[in-house]
C-alpha cells in the first residue's frame, strides 16, 4: 500500500533530525513509528554487529593455522638490530 503523509514543516524537521541522529533514512523511521504504534515488527534486514562478529569470530577459530611454529617476531626479522 502507498501511502502519502503530509508534515508540518516542525514535524518534517523532527524526522530528519532524529533519522539522522540514529543514521537510517526518514522513510524508515516513519515506519518503524508505524509499527510501533500498531504492534507489529519489522524483522531486521542484517544481524547486529555484535552477532557478525561472534560469526566471523567463530570461522577465524574453524581454521587451523598452516605454520603454528612460525617465528613471525620482529626479533625474526631483524636478528642483528636486537
């Protein structure tokens, strides 16, 4: 469904503002604004960071390292400078 809302210029000033502070776009706000007031939720399009993390977290661990005796020191590399 379209749906076309005509703000005050006050109103309209409010959105922006606020859209901008939390970084999403006024169209999107207004929606969650919606839904909020109707019970209804948005599921999210992405995971939270702090879940994409653990992920990325979890496939580094599922891999084993190729060389774990690799001395990749500075010492290693420049044995006459220490």
């Amino acid at each position: 469904m379209n749906l076309t809302l005509t703000l005050s210029p006050d109103t309209e000033a409010k959105l922006n503002e606020r859209a901008k502070a939390l970084g999403k776009a006024p169209e999107a706000l207004a929606l969650e604004a919606i839904d909020e007031q109707f019970g209804t939720e948005r599921k999210p399009t992405t995971l939270p960071v702090s879940e994409r993390l653990k992920q990325f977290h979890d496939w580094v661990a599922s891999h084993r390292s190729r060389n774990p005796t690799l001395d990749d020191s500075r010492e290693s590399f420049y044995p006459d400078r220490w």
